[in-house]
C-alpha cells in the first residue's frame, strides 16, 4: 500500500472546518436512516397526518443537502487523488 498525500483548495479547506460541516456531518445520521422512515410511515400514514406538508420537504431536503455536499467533496478528494498519481 502506498502512501498518498493530496491537496485540496482552500475553499474546501474552509467549508470542513466551518460550524457547516458540523452540521451536515450531525445529518448524514438523520439523511441515511430517520428521513426515508419518516417518509415511509407517512406515506403509509402511521404518524404525522397533519404536518405532513411540512415533515416530507424537510426529510427531502436533508437527503438532498447531505448527498449532494459529501459528493463534492468526494469528487474534489478524487480529483486531488488523480492529479497526485498524474504528476507520479
């Protein structure tokens, strides 16, 4: 196994070490596993019946937020992994 140090932008650099990422990274909980169940059971309507129109923006919008900011800083690592093995 080799050892391979990478380089991220400093806009990177900033979001992870922001109260942000704090938050985010609190919801990947909430985004992989009470979101969809919510989703699920009010869909079935086992719970939440009046504030429906309120509770499924909210699940979706954390899935959606949480997905789409660990993404790009999966492809920032990647693309910082690939520009370290071009330059080998």
């Amino acid at each position: 196994m080799a050892t391979l140090t990478i380089q991220i932008d400093d806009k990177w650099k900033q979001r992870i070490r922001s109260p942000l990422y704090k938050v985010v990274s609190s919801m990947q909980g909430v985004a992989l596993s009470f979101a969809p169940i919510f989703i699920y059971m009010i869909a079935k309507g086992i719970i939440l019946k009046e504030v429906e129109w309120l509770v499924v923006p909210i699940c979706f919008m954390i899935i959606l937020v949480v997905g789409v900011f660990n993404l790009k800083l999966a492809q920032a690592t990647v693309n910082g992994i690939k520009n370290a093995e071009d330059r080998t």
